[in-house]
C-alpha cells in the first residue's frame, strides 16, 4: 500500500468513526451546557497507537513541564506540522462538525466572527494573523499531577471549542484525574462539574465563552477546565485544539 493510500484511509477511519457519533444529542448538550461526551470516539488500539507517539521527539514542536510555568504538574507537548496523519484527520472532520455550532454560538453573542466551511480555510485567517504554530498535544500525567483551571486561547483569533481524547483507561492504569469543567456566569457564583470519562471518550467543551438563554437573549458564560490530581498511576490525553498559536 502507497503512503497516499495509507493517508487516505486514515482521513476516512476518521471521518466514519465520527460521523458514526450521536451529533444530535451532542450538539444539544453543547448547546445546553457548553460539553458533551462522545463516547469510544477511539478505539483501545487507537488509543495506545496515539500515546506511542509522545515517545518520537522528532513529531513535537516543544515540550511543557507544567510546574516551572504554574501551570500544575505534569507535562505535555505539541505536534508540529505535519501532524500526523491520524491527529490531522480527527481534527480536521471535527471542525467541520462543529463550524455551524460555532456560528451559532457567535451570533448568539453578537459577534462578528464567521466560521468556514473547512480547517483549512480557518486556518488560514490563523496564519494571516500570525498564529502559524499547530496546538494539538499529548498530555502525560503521573501520580501527584493535575492541570490548574485554564482556557486554550493562543491568539486574537480562537475557535470557541475544543476537545480532548482520554487515552488511558480509569480504574485499571489511574485513579483519580477526573476532567473538570467550570461556568461563570453573570451574577452568579461559578459551577464546577467534573466528567466522567472512559477510555476512548472525547469530551468536547468550549474554550472560552458560550451562550446560555436568559430573559433579554443571550448572556456569555465563561467557562475554564483542568484535570483534578492523579492518584494513582499514569494518565495520557490527546487535545485538539482547531486554532493555531502565536
């Protein structure tokens, strides 16, 4: 089999896989509560062929040790371009998924930005702007380690959400190190939720504001995430991130 072969395959296992998903009941919940879970978005296999990659340093642009940035403890590192081939394809049918979400979302908000069609051609605003640096990365936390509450942002440009694949399996290789998701809304105090995940899982949240119905429109909620402390051994997560960085 040609590597352009292999390449083309690999775009469409992706895009099955996906498409396969319950996106009505995923664009509800994204909707309602800003997240929604897409379960066995990946398999076992997948999973373990995504963590081998954090060994090969020639397919990451840096690594992240998080404590010498406050960032919590821990560590992770971004692909460079090209990405590979599987991480391409997973994040190049999501946004093509969730562009009209995040229309939506934008008008709700009385924003001006417009989502395209395609990655590609949103990326290029990216470029445009100077954020020419891929975010898809691998996370890898040990016991001990945890993610402070954060939001992805890189740049004027952002996408308004974003996903991560839990690639380890709870229970059998961690304990603890549950995903943690936070809203502030106006004039209230904030709500955490923590998510359930399983192996396979992708959590798919927004990345910085969403829109939650109010009595004059809309009102933007603010919402941050971070992984609560790894209790036991070793826990291994692929984002994705559809904005690039400065």
């Amino acid at each position: 089999m040609t590597a352009a072969r292999k390449i083309v395959e690999c775009r469409q296992g992706a895009a099955e896989r996906l498409d396969a998903l319950d996106w009505t009941a995923i664009v509800e919940a994204l909707h309602a509560r800003g997240f929604a879970v897409a379960s066995g978005a990946l398999t076992p296999v997948e999973c373990a062929d995504d963590r081998a990659l954090y060994a090969q340093e020639r397919l990451f642009r840096s690594r992240i040790v998080m404590a010498r940035h406050g960032f919590g403890q821990g560590e992770y590192q971004y692909f460079a371009y090209p990405l590979p081939e599987p991480i391409a394809a997973l994040r190049q049918t999501l946004y093509s998924r969730l562009a009209p979400i995040a229309n939506v979302w934008s008008d709700a908000l009385g924003l001006a930005a417009r989502y395209p069609v395609t990655l590609d051609q949103f990326l290029a605003t990216c470029h445009a702007q100077g954020q020419m640096r891929p975010t898809p990365l691998l996370l890898k936390y040990g016991a001990g380690d945890y993610n402070r509450l954060h939001q992805d942002l890189y740049g004027g440009v952002q996408f308004p959400l974003q996903a991560a694949v839990l690639l380890s399996a709870p229970g059998d290789e961690f304990e603890g190190g549950e995903f943690v998701l936070t809203e502030a809304a106006p004039r209230k105090q904030t709500r955490a939720e923590m998510v359930p995940l399983s192996q396979g899982d992708m959590v798919i949240f927004a990345v910085n504001n969403r829109p939650q119905k109010s009595a004059k429109g809309y009102s933007r909620v603010a919402m941050r995430h971070g992984v609560s402390t790894i209790r036991r051994g070793e826990r291994t997560t692929l984002g994705v991130i559809l904005h690039d960085a400065t």
